[in-house]
C-alpha cells in the first residue's frame, strides 16, 4: 500500500529496538521483513480502555440501570462447570482490586475451559448483569490475556487499545501483545512521517478521505471510534480502487488496443436454425443474443459473460452465436472444465446441427471433439481437421491449449464455466486466433460486487427467464434415519418412468471422514432397496469413454437410477431425470447443491430434489442464530451448513444462492480469485463494502478512461503505487 522508491521503510525490521536478528528471522516467517510491512501489519481487533471499571463500580452501574458494554480487569481465582437445563455451562471467577466477578459461557463450555488457568490475568468485555445470586455477571464476553506488567498499563491509559494476530513463530521468541504493541509504537514514532501518499488530492478531498499517514497512525492506536471507521473506510476505498484500476486496465488493453473481428450475418442461417429447434427462444435468449450481435457486427473485440440459473439457455444462445461466425467463415472453439461435459456439448451440438442440416442446410457444419485421452491416430486426424479448417466448431477441454493445436481461422472463443479457468489459460487459447470474440458462460450465478470486480473487464449479459411451461423443483431437507422412506419414493416413482440421481461426496471411504461412498453403497442398494430396479454406477476415477457410455444409456432409459459422485455437477442434461438424492449435503457448498439440483427438473414433469444430513442438521441453524459470537470453531461451521441446507429449500433463484453462499463462505473459495490475477483482499468485504466498491470502480474507471496510462502529473502517485505494488498483477492486466 506504499508509493515510490521509500529506501528507509524498505530497511530490515531487525533493526528495530527490541527486534533484533532472531526475532526479525520470526517475523519474516509470517511475511513481515521491512519496516514497511510492520507499519501496515495491523490490530484485528481493539479493547476500549474508555470503558474500564471495577468489579464494584460496574455492579452499581448496572443497578442505575446501565445498558452498555464494559471492561473489567481481574484474575482467575476458580471455574467450574455446571448443568443448565440439561446442557454443560463454564463459570469462570475473577477477582480484582474491588471484589469479584464471574463470566459465565452457555455454549462451547469445553472450548473455553481450557483458555482459563488460576492466576492468568483478563480483560473481560460485555453487558454486565446480575445473577440470581446477586454476583456481577458477563455472559459470553469478549477476552483478552495480560501479562503482569500489562495491567497496568491498563488502569494508566485512557485510549482505544489495540490487539494484534500473534502467531506460533513470534511467540516463541517471547512477543505478546503488550512487547508488539510497544515496538509497533517505537515504528510509528520514528517511521510515520515517511510514508508517502499512494492516492492523489483529488481522490482523497472527493472522498472525503483520511490522508494515509493518519490513516495507518489511527488503525493502530485510535484517537477516537470515528477516526477509526474512518481509517478503515480510507483503507477499503484504496484496495478497491487498485483493484477496480487493473479491471479498468485490463478492460482498456482489451478493446482499445486491438480491432477485432466485424462480423456479416447470414440471415438466412441464423433464422432457420432457430426454425429448426425443437422449443422456442425465450425473451431473455433473445435479448442477450441482440446484445451479442451487435457485439460481433461491429469492429470491437466481443469480451461478453453470459450468466444465467441452471436451466435457463445459455449454451442454445452460444450456439447461434458461434453459427454466425461460422457463417461469416470462421472456426468456433468450446473449452469445457471436464470431458463428460465437452463431450455432452459436442453431442448435442452435433444433434442439432444434424437436425437443421436435414431439414434446411445444403452445407453441413462440421462438429470435432478433442480430448486428452484420444488415441494419438484419432487425435492427428482431428489436429488436421482443425488446421485445415475442415471442422467448423472445435469443442474440447484443456486439451484445447496443447501447443500442436492450431487453428486455420478462429474467430471465437467460448468458454463454459469460466471459473474453472485462470486468466494464463483464457488467454493461451485466444492467442491462437487474431483477435477473436470471446463469450465466457457462467451457471453459477455471480453476485453483483463479485461481477463487478472478477468479470469487471467483462460486458455482462444475463438470462434471467426460465423455459416456459418449466416446473419448479421442490426441494426437501431430510436426516439419514428418513432413507428408507427416500427409497421407497424412488422406487415409487420408477413406475411412473421417473429416473433418479443418487449423489454421494466420495468416491471411496476416507479413513479421516467417514462418509458413503458411492461404489460401496452401489452393491449394498443394488442388492437391496433398488433389488427391483436397473442401476448403474459413475465416479470420477472412470475414464471419459466410461463415463460418457454410461450417461448415455441413463439418457436412453436403460437405468433407473445413477449412483454417482459430484462428476454429474456440471451439464449433465438428462429430461427424464427427475429426482436427486444428495446424501452428506452439509459436505457441499450452496453453488455446487445449486449445480446438482440443476440436473434435474429438464423435463415436463414435477422434479425432486432431496438433501440428506445428519439429524442435528436439519434443524440447528434455529437453535443458535442469536448466539454466532459464542460458538466454536466447529459450532459455527455445523451453523453455516445448517444455514446453507436451509437456504436450498427456500430459495431456486441461483443469484439468491450465490450471495448467500459467499457471505458464507468468502469469495474467494468459490469463484478462484487466486486465478484471477487480482490480489486478494485484506481490508474490504465484497459482502459488506458493495457501496464503497461501486464508488471505488466509478474512480478508476474514469481514470483510465482519461488517462489509460497513468502520464499526467496528478496520477503520478497512483502510478509508482501501481508500479511498485501490483506490477504482478499488471501482467495480467496485460494479458486481457
């Protein structure tokens, strides 16, 4: 977050009183090697020293009837656990100058037990009340360790205090809270008036932005709680602010520096492949393929993300789109994440091609399917296919990027499932045409922060209307003692030509997690719930060829029900598929049980989707919703899958799901920012920050608009900022 050639902040934090070699060698295991880095390691949290009592002054104040929160200093004299109506509870006794407190924990009592030890000196901070038996009480506080010597810093001081992360490698060369805190102070002393500004006056008097030397003073040791949001907000804004500057960028270098492709349409073409489908365009088809159009017709290179709900089209609309350029005389390339799905496409694709061409086409267009496991005589005869441009579209998987690949005349590139795919990869397989359009399809729905941010570079079109006559599934949430009522169902409903996927999360037992897996549980049902019924079994570890059969017959009707692993996430399109059991769901994430319960409900029929989960699941979330900040590590991973499980019944909308499951679980973990070529970020929540985004994107947007690379005077400090921090992340700027 610095600016320039600083020389001094660049120096070795070991020459910093009280560091010194051995303890410098532990700072630079947790990443913090120069002064510089230690001026911009920040607190995590704060303890408002403003509101220290004694044990008896906060006994008076909560019979005057005070509300708030307080902090009271004392030591562990005893702890004890007890029973509350039938669950474990911790009441852990302090003493101080003044008398006697207690803090009590109803949830996770076994965790917190083994953070207090006779002797040990808190700081305890929550609601004080009264016991019932007339004792100064704080449930579920927040608590922070002190050392002897600390404490009385504690009772000297009247500011905010801060509280830094202080892992394994620092403590053992001795450094606590109150030694950090003192050399952090000492840095800041003598270190803070050569930080050198990293945005312009302009952006920061707009903004109404703290200037970044008050910024970093106040995240460590707050004047005030609004200077500190302050600091925070100013921090935010400018890691945003980069971050939308290398979408601007990329955005620039994409469409500015090179001319693309200006497509004809063959009217004719287009109009009668539509004729020859068996269903018909939706609005939304229609209205994202008029944005494309106009995209391929002009002389701009097409940067397009079509994003849509399971279900909702988007592979029809990449087809028309690819036919007109072919039509215009070009070579269409469809990479997909996995073979089943790649070959699933060029299947599809073929039928209908096969079909327009027998009903209105002289000339057919020819479909070549490339995968990694092809016998190499197969493989050398599609290389030439595609080289002397016999073959038309071109649908494969990584494959694709294999250098002996080359195109006569690509003139577009799609993309299924982009979030499979780092930016390097997207890009290898552009380099193989001049300038081509590229269409990236999405069936995870993407919030609108993450849009804005991952697939800022990106002109977005979005499906948002179902087929019509389409059915919504119902969606059922079910503990394990309910299979052989689920069973049943299936077999049930085998009578009305209902086919059913069985999902399970592995492929074999795990000695660590002890789950189903698919292949064991394939003999036990074929052999007893499903004795009566034709199954059939898929996992990952099968080859392509196995696989793509045996989806093939299922979509033929020659089995009941697949017992299958996540491999049947993605594409799988089977119209009589109508029920889907996915055992062990709290194992997933809300986008992928989004994904799989897209595989069914294709067809004219009421489709079901069943979650299957632990007892204590199915209904927990209820139980602690009021009580997140008291529970366990564990205890809050058991709730967000409760939440996620719950949140499936409720909701079919996937952009519902998808901004659920990343206030859940982080963007980061579901969409691959990490690929990305953008930094990760330390200081913003795309959950929580979507205004201060929106305002970040706006400025540098308008920026690179008007100065794309950075030359005037004014954007000189946003420059060197630029250059000497993010210049691995230009590269991909770079890239497109």
């Amino acid at each position: 977050m610095l600016a320039s050639n600083q020389n001094i902040l660049d120096n070795s934090i070991q020459f910093l009183k009280s560091v010194g070699p051995k303890r410098a060698a532990s700072f630079e295991k947790i990443g913090l090697r120069s002064i510089k880095d230690l001026l911009f390691y920040f607190p995590t949290r704060y303890l408002d020293r403003r509101t220290l009592l004694t044990s008896n002054q906060a006994f008076k104040f909560v019979q005057d009837g005070f509300d708030g929160e307080i902090t009271v200093v004392g030591k562990v004299y005893d702890k004890e656990k007890r029973t509350f109506k039938g669950k474990s509870i911790l009441v852990v006794n302090f003493k101080d100058s003044d008398g006697f407190f207690e803090s009590i924990w109803f949830q996770g009592a076994k965790y917190f037990e083994d953070k207090f030890n006779n002797g040990d000196i808190y700081a305890i901070s929550a609601k004080p009340t009264i016991s019932r038996h007339g004792k100064l009480q704080l449930a579920h506080p927040d608590f922070d360790k002190i050392t002897q010597e600390e404490s009385q810093f504690f009772f000297n001081t009247g500011k905010i205090i801060p509280f830094y992360r202080i892992p394994k490698e620092l403590k053992e060369t001795q450094l606590g809270d109150f030694s950090l805190r003192k050399i952090i102070s000492s840095t800041i002393e003598n270190y803070l008036s050569e930080i050198k500004e990293s945005l312009n006056d302009e952006l920061i008097k707009k903004n109404n932005l703290l200037d970044l030397k008050t910024t970093v003073l106040n995240l460590h040791f707050p004047e005030s709680d609004e200077l500190l949001a302050e600091a925070r907000s100013r921090m935010k804004y400018e890691e945003l602010f980069y971050l939308e500057l290398l979408v601007a960028s990329r955005k620039n270098n994409f469409k500015e520096k090179n001319i693309g492709i200006k497509f004809t349409v063959d009217t004719e073409l287009i109009n009668n492949f539509i004729k020859s489908l068996p269903y018909e365009l939706t609005k939304a088809q229609l209205k994202v393929l008029s944005e494309i159009k106009k995209d391929m017709i002009s002389d701009k290179i097409m940067n397009r993300l079509i994003q849509g709900d399971v279900g909702s089209g988007k592979t029809i609309v990449a087809l028309i789109s690819m036919l007109i350029a072919v039509g215009s005389g070009y070579q269409v390339s469809l990479m997909a994440p996995t073979e089943i799905l790649a070959a699933q496409h060029a299947k599809n694709i073929s039928a209908l091609l096969k079909n327009f061409h027998t009903k209105f086409s002289e000339k057919e267009i020819k479909v070549t399917l490339l995968l990694g496991g092809q016998k190499k005589s197969v493989r050398n005869k599609k290389l030439d296919e595609i080289e002397l441009q016999e073959s038309d579209i071109i649908i494969g998987t990584h494959a694709l990027l294999e250098t002996d690949v080359q195109f006569r005349k690509l003139g577009m590139v799609v993309i299924d499932e982009q979030h499979r795919f780092g930016v390097l990869q997207r890009a290898q397989l552009l380099r193989k045409g001049i300038h081509p359009d590229t269409i990236i399809m999405s069936a995870t729905p993407i919030p609108r922060t993450l849009t804005m941010t991952l697939y800022g570079d990106l002109d977005v079109s979005v499906i948002d209307e179902m087929p019509k006559n389409r059915i919504p599934i119902k969606t059922l949430l079910r503990s394990e003692i309910k299979l052989p009522d689920i069973y049943k169902f299936i077999c049930d409903k085998a009578k009305e030509n209902y086919q059913s996927f069985i999902v399970y999360p592995l492929v074999e037992e795990s000695e660590k997690i002890e789950l189903k897996a698919a292949t064991e549980y394939y003999e036990k049902l074929k052999g007893t719930y499903f004795k009566d019924l034709r199954v059939a079994l898929i996992h990952g570890r099968m080859k392509w060829q196995e696989k793509e059969e045996i989806m093939f017959l299922f979509a033929a009707n020659q089995f009941d029900v697949l017992i299958s692993t996540t491999v049947i996430e993605v594409g799988i399109d089977i119209p009589n598929a109508n029920i889907i059991l996915i055992n062990d769901a709290h194992r997933f994430g809300l986008s992928q049980l989004h994904q799989l319960r897209g595989r069914v409900g294709r067809g004219n029929k009421q489709a079901y989707c069943v979650l299957v989960t632990g007892d204590e699941l199915v209904a927990y979330s209820s139980h602690v919703s009021n009580r997140l900040e008291y529970l366990s590590t564990a205890q809050l991973e058991k709730y967000k899958s409760s939440v996620r499980l719950q949140s499936m019944v409720k909701y079919l909308d996937g952009f519902k799901i998808a901004e659920m499951d990343m206030k859940l679980r982080g963007p980061g973990d579901i969409f691959g920012i990490k690929q990305s070529g953008f930094p990760e970020l330390k200081y913003s929540d795309l959950t929580t920050d979507a205004e201060i985004l929106l305002t970040a994107k706006t400025d540098a947007f308008e920026i690179i608009r008007i100065d794309p690379k950075l030359i005037q005077p004014i954007h000189s400090p946003i420059r060197k900022n630029l250059i000497n921090h993010y210049s691995e992340n230009l590269k991909y700027a770079q890239i497109a």
